[in-house]
C-alpha cells in the first residue's frame, strides 16, 4: 500500500481532494472520500462537482442509491461501497485501513503532530510505501 501524507497551507482542502481524485479517476481507479464532518461531506462533494471549468468530477454520498456505481463516493466512515482502491482522508484524521491500494491522508499544519505519530506509527510495517509533501509556493513538494 502507498501512503501518502499531504500538509496543505495554501489551497482549500476541497481543492487537494479534487486534485487528487481527478489523477485517480483519470487513471481508471475509484476513490474514497472519508470525512466525519456531514457539513465537510457536503463541501466536498461541491467543490468536486465545481472542479474546473471544463469538467466535473461526479461523486456521491455513502448512503445514496447507486453509491456503489460512482467512481467518487463520499462518506463517513472508510467503507468502500464503490470497490474504490484509492482513499482519501480529507478530515486530517488518519485511520489504518487495509485493502486500498493508496491512501491519502490530508492535513493542516495544526494537525501536523498527529500526522507525525500516525507516519511514525508506519514505521517497519510491511508492505507500506509512504511519502510526505507539502505545499511550498503554491506547488507540490516531495519532503519525504
């Protein structure tokens, strides 16, 4: 499993998860949105939908019929009712989740320490390729 751990200061996270999502969909994978916050939920799910000019990036929420059909689904718990292989932690809480083929997990610099302990807490476990970036001048940076 990849497990990448993004420290976003300059962009909204809505902005990182569309970011994120549309390599994902772009590549033929299915994602997994996770947020406890059902007003979080809802945030997303808009600035999902209002990605870019051009396009779109459709989602849907856990418990909406046809959940298992979209190739985004949000929802509160890491549940993958898309079969999605990819999973994002847009809350900034990182919970250990196995069978995705990457995990993202997405925090601000206040959560920063929990992050540290949850990469901290990866450390000699087989089969986990982790990596770290940040946000530096407006662009991603690899730290890690």
């Amino acid at each position: 499993m990849k497990l990448d751990f993004w420290q976003y200061t300059h962009d909204p996270v809505g902005k990182v998860v569309a970011l994120i999502a549309k390599r994902a969909v772009d590549s033929g994978e299915r994602v997994l949105v996770v947020a406890a916050d059902p007003q979080q939920r809802a945030s997303l799910s808009r600035a999902l939908w209002q990605a870019g000019p051009e396009s779109f990036l459709a989602n849907g929420e856990a418990d909406a019929p046809g959940a298992d059909r979209q190739p985004i689904l949000i929802a509160p718990e890491p549940v993958p009712t898309n079969a999605a292989t990819h999973l994002i932690l847009a809350d900034g809480t990182f919970r250990d989740v196995p069978g995705f083929a990457r995990v993202f997990l997405l925090f601000p610099p206040d959560l920063a320490p929990a992050a540290r302990q949850a990469w901290r807490a990866q450390d000699g476990r087989e089969g986990v390729e982790r990596s770290y970036f940040a946000q530096e001048d407006g662009r991603w940076v690899k730290k890690g």
